[in-house]
C-alpha cells in the first residue's frame, strides 16, 4: 500500500481529477455516466465539495480504485484485478445505483481485508522466526 508523500496529491480535488483523466474523460462525459451535473464535477475537482456520495461510481466508471480516491489510501488502480471492461457493461454497473455501488464497496473491502489478513500471517512469520533465532550473549560475541 502506498500512500502519497506529496500534500498536493493526498487531496480529494487532486484524486478525483487524477482519477477523470486517467479514464480519458471531460468533465460533462463523466457528469452523464454518473448521473450528476458537471457544474458538482467542477467543485469536486477544484475542492470545493470534499467528497461525494457517488465516489464508487465515480470510480468504476475511471476503473480506479474506490479507496484510493476517497481516502488517498492504496494505489490507484488494481492491476491484475481491475479488468477492462467494456462502455455498456461500466454504464449498466453505474446505472444499477446504490445496489452496484454497494456490491463494489464490498469487492473492494474484501480485498482489503485478504491484503491485511496476508500481511498479519507475514508478520506471525517473521515473528516466529525471531522467537526461533538463538540469541548472542555479550559473552559470545
């Protein structure tokens, strides 16, 4: 997980616009893919508004993740499990309302939550073989 050590790029103002261009979108083209008015497009990207309650849909149509542009938290897209997918399937997902932004917040949690359990399981591994390790003595040494 990464996060940005640029103050600039941990905004909200800063994410959001990151996140439109890298999906290669004008202001209004997302506006109408999201169901909002490009005027509340303008605010986020110049910090007006800080957040908004359609940052999941936001971010599936971008195809980044949800996470990282509400919080600046992880990277900004998933690599291997963020697939290509067509325009009318990315319509139809945003179009499912809060049911699709839901099924998304829960995809992305899930991950999360492997990502912390695999970490966890490193760290008990490290840690056991610290336990494991025989300790010098100034004796020895």
């Amino acid at each position: 997980m990464s996060t940005p050590d640029d103050p600039e790029k941990s905004n909200f103002a800063y994410r959001f616009r990151t996140a439109r261009l890298h999906a290669n979108l004008t202001q209004q083209s997302l506006a109408e893919k999201v169901g909002i008015t490009q005027a509340a497009i303008h605010k986020l990207e110049s910090g007006q508004f800080r957040s908004s309650r359609k940052t999941v849909a936001i971010a599936m149509v971008c195809q980044v993740n949800p996470v990282w542009l509400e919080t600046g938290v992880g990277e900004m897209t998933h690599r291997e499990e963020m697939p290509t997918e067509d325009e009318e399937s990315r319509t139809a997902a945003v179009a499912g309302g809060v049911v699709a932004q839901l099924g998304a917040m829960e995809r992305e949690l899930e991950r999360t939550i492997q990502m912390l359990l695999e970490m966890r399981n490193k760290i008990r591994r490290l840690r056991a073989r610290q336990r494991a390790r025989p300790r010098r003595t100034t004796a020895e040494g």
